[in-house]
C-alpha cells in the first residue's frame, strides 16, 4: 500500500467529481481494511497541490453572483442540492488536503483513522446529492457554483491548528445549524431521497466536527495552550466574518464545542 499522503494527493490531484469520489472511497477501505488487520500504514510525505483537481463544470462564481433561487420550487430545491454537492466536493478535498499538508507533524494514527473516515463520508455525501439531482434531471456541473471555497484551504495552508479551528469546528459546525431547515424545505416538498440523504449527511457530520475539537484540544494539550483562547484567536485571525447564529446548541455540544467557544465571536 502507498503512504497516506501519497494517497491524498492521487485524490487532490483527480478532477471528475464522481471519479474524485470513487477513487476517494477506494484509498479510504484500503486504509480501513489494513487497519482491521492490525497494521499501522506509512503516512510518509506529498506535497497536495495549492488548488484541487475540480471538473470543467460547474462555471465558479463570486458568491454575489451565484443567481438566488427560491426553495419553494422545484428549481430552487435543485439549485439548494446543487450547492450542497459543491460544499461534499470541496469537503472530500478539505479532508484529504490536512493529510498530505501537514504530514510533518508527527499525530498519533488515530488522527489519520478519523480523518480517512470523514474523507470516505464525504465522498459518500457528494453521491447521494449527486444522486438526487439526478433524480430531478438535473446534475452536478448544471449550475454554477461558489467560488472562494478553497479559500478557508488556502489562508490556513500554514496552521495546522488554524486549520482545525475554522474546517471542522466554524465550518462544518456552521452545516450543523443549517441543515435541519434544509431538511423541513425536502419534507415539505415530499421529496423523500433527498430529506433520507440529508438526514445521513446531519448524523455523520457531528462526528465530523467532534474529530475537529478532539485533535484541536489535543494540540492545545501539547502546545500547552487553552483551547477556548487560542480558538477565538484563531478564528479571528483566519476566517473572516464572523459566526451566524442561531446555534445548534446540542448538536455543537454532542460534537464537542461549547457555547463560550462560538458566542463570543457571534454577530450581536
Ligand atoms: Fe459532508
Ligand atoms: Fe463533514
């Protein structure tokens, strides 16, 4: 088997978004497989790219100039699968990336563990909202998309702990509060598959976050920093605006991150 971050890169580096998945899902049970057998794989040295492999479609745009749709129709609800697709894409990336990028850092195997099993739902996530596009006769690449996502990448290529504060634990904790409204405007719409892949994409995504805080309070534990300040500086320092509530208090408390973490960096 080739080191982890070697792997990590053959992903970064595949451009189909179905492709990127698959060959994501296939390293991911190469990794878990060896692991069930009791070895401890290589992680070794790669170097990801600055930007992804992304296909030709979709067109990226600058937020503002993504056209907004309603949910309340059919158009709307394809235009809110599409952007989640786009968020599971860049997210398949995002986890590969802090393999390979900080693979310098000495971790112990547990943090590869977490992190090829949030890569494998990732990929797992991009399917099931390509599946239901389809499902509408649309597909991913039909729409434009955001641009900018691999920004959060890029500003913390540096910070490992930077990195952790604003994917896993402002990012993804961010999807935690959303996704129960996206879920209402599905079963609203009687759209059965895609309210079933939504509630997969919330359960799993709580583990994602709680894999953030974990390692993230285990390098403030090695860094002899405490976690709820070196947070805040963090965010502060790498993302830019600040958090949106309203919070989902339980879900962040299920995944690790208390109230005193996020409130004092909210909009008032
Ligand atoms: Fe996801
Ligand atoms: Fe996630």
């Amino acid at each position: 088997m080739i080191p982890l971050a070697e792997m990590a890169v053959q992903v970064l580096t595949c451009a189909g978004g179905r492709e990127k998945t698959a060959l994501s899902r296939k390293l991911a049970a190469a990794w878990q497989a060896a692991r069930a057998n009791g070895d401890t794989p290589a992680i070794g040295h790669a170097a990801p790219p600055m930007q992804p492999s992304r296909p030709d479609k979709p067109d990226l745009l600058s937020p503002r100039d993504v056209p907004h749709r309603k949910p309340g129709s059919e158009a709307g609800r394809i235009a809110l699968l599409h952007a989640v697709a786009h968020i599971e894409l860049n997210a398949v990336d995002l986890h590969w990336d802090i393999i390979a990028r900080f693979s310098h850092v000495k971790m112990p195997i547990g943090f590869y563990d977490d992190w090829v099993k949030a890569a494998d739902e990732e990929s797992k996530h991009f399917n099931l909202m390509a599946d239901c596009l389809e499902e509408l006769g649309s597909h991913y690449g039909a729409l434009p998309a955001h641009a900018g996502m691999w920004r959060a990448a890029e500003d913390t290529a540096e910070d490992f702990m930077g990195r952790l504060a604003v994917v896993p634990m402002v990012l993804e904790a961010r999807g935690l509060d959303v996704t129960p409204g996206m879920i209402k405007i599905f079963k609203q719409a009687k759209a059965a598959s895609a309210v079933a892949a939504l509630e997969t994409i919330y359960a799993e995504e709580v583990a994602h976050v709680a894999y953030g805080s974990k390692w993230f309070h285990f390098l403030c534990g090695r860094h002899e920093l405490d976690p709820k300040d070196a947070f805040h500086d963090l965010v502060q320092r790498y993302f830019h605006g600040a958090l949106k509530p309203p919070f989902n208090e339980e879900k962040r408390a299920d995944a690790g991150i208390p109230p005193d973490f996020y409130w004092p960096l909210a909009v008032s």
